[in-house]
C-alpha cells in the first residue's frame, strides 16, 4: 500500500520554511536626500494649517460613531 501524498512530502514544509529564513530582503535603490516636492501656485503657508481636512475628518469619524452606536428600534433574536 502506497503512502499518502502529504506523508511522502511531509520534508518539503521545514526546507521551504529553512530556506525562507535564510533570504535576506534586497534593496530597492539607494537613498536619495529628501526633497520637498514644489507645485506651481501654490505656496506653502496655504497649507500649512489644514482645518479644512481636519473638519471634514472629524465629520466623516463622528458619522460613523453615529451609526455604529444607533439604536435599531429591534432585536436579532426573534
């Protein structure tokens, strides 16, 4: 009687694990110094307080608190 599939390869998980172990990550490219990205018309002082976005998070964080704690007026256990 043959053995089954998974007993006949039961060593092949610990040498593609060991082998995973030993491959190091390879870098992309060498870092660059950082440079500040400049867009045509716009200065940076009209960015630098964003309370706009800062607004229309709160009100996107605040609608989902809303209607996850809303009361459904009805229970799941009929």
């Amino acid at each position: 009687m043959r053995r089954p599939v998974w007993r006949r390869l039961r060593w092949l998980g610990p040498l593609v694990l060991f082998c995973a172990v030993l491959v190091t990550p390879a870098r992309a490219q060498e870092e660059q110094p950082e440079v500040q990205f400049q867009e045509p018309g716009i200065t940076y002082k009209a960015v630098e307080k964003p309370y706009i976005q800062w607004v229309a998070g709160l009100a996107i964080v605040l609608a989902v608190f809303v209607v996850a704690f809303k009361n459904p007026h009805r229970t799941h256990l009929d």
